[in-house]
C-alpha cells in the first residue's frame, strides 16, 4: 500500500490510499482521506489514485475552482509524473515527491503552498 503525506503550512495531514480501491479523495468534507479547511477547496475536490501499473493518477471530482496540472484543467483523469508536473488547487500548489525505500517508491509527500 502507498502512503500519503500532505505537508500543509499549518502542520501535517497524513493518510494511506485505500489498499483496495487505491483511491484517495481530497476535499473540504471529513469523509475525504485527506481534508484541507480551505473555504476554496471543494468538499470532495480531486483524487488521487494508484493505477496497476504503479502510475499515480489525479482526476478532479467536479470540483468549484478546478484542478489543474501544468496550468492545464484536469477534465479526466491523468497520468501525474512526479518531479515533472505541477499540481495546483485554488491558486495553491500542492507538490508531489516519492518517499523511496530500498528498491521502490514507498509512497508520496504532498505538500501544499503557494502557487510560485
């Protein structure tokens, strides 16, 4: 199972993406895996999913304000490079890195700031 770590200027928020679905949801909503008390933010905003083939997904759940990759609108689900793309919510950015462990990626830190 992928651990997730969200790192929020106010402290910290940590979570596991269900070993079942491998979905994590993200919002304003307590039922969300991860809840960010951002006016902003969504009850249920975007999800982050692990695919079979160890891909990390994001996919944006009708939220109000959108989800964006790259500056692009997330409309479907899509592919999420770590170190390479930029993930951004309600103008804040939320940075993706891989906790390594021994031969494989453990797991991912989010951190969520301002959007540079």
């Amino acid at each position: 199972m992928k651990k997730v770590v969200f790192a929020t200027p106010s402290g910290y928020l940590f979570g596991n993406v269900d070993g079942y679905t491998r979905t994590c949801v993200v919002g304003r909503s307590l039922d969300c895996n991860f809840v960010l008390g951002d006016a902003a933010v969504s009850r249920r905003h975007f999800c982050l999913r692990v695919n079979d083939e160890g891909d990390l997904l994001v996919g944006d759940l009708d939220s109000r304000n959108g989800t964006f990759v790259n500056d692009e609108l997330v409309k479907d689900e899509r592919v999420f490079q770590i170190g390479v793309d930029q993930l951004c919510v309600c103008g804040k950015q939320v940075r993706i890195e891989a906790v390594d462990g021994a031969d494989e990626v453990q797991g991912y830190v989010l951190k969520l700031g301002k959007k540079s």
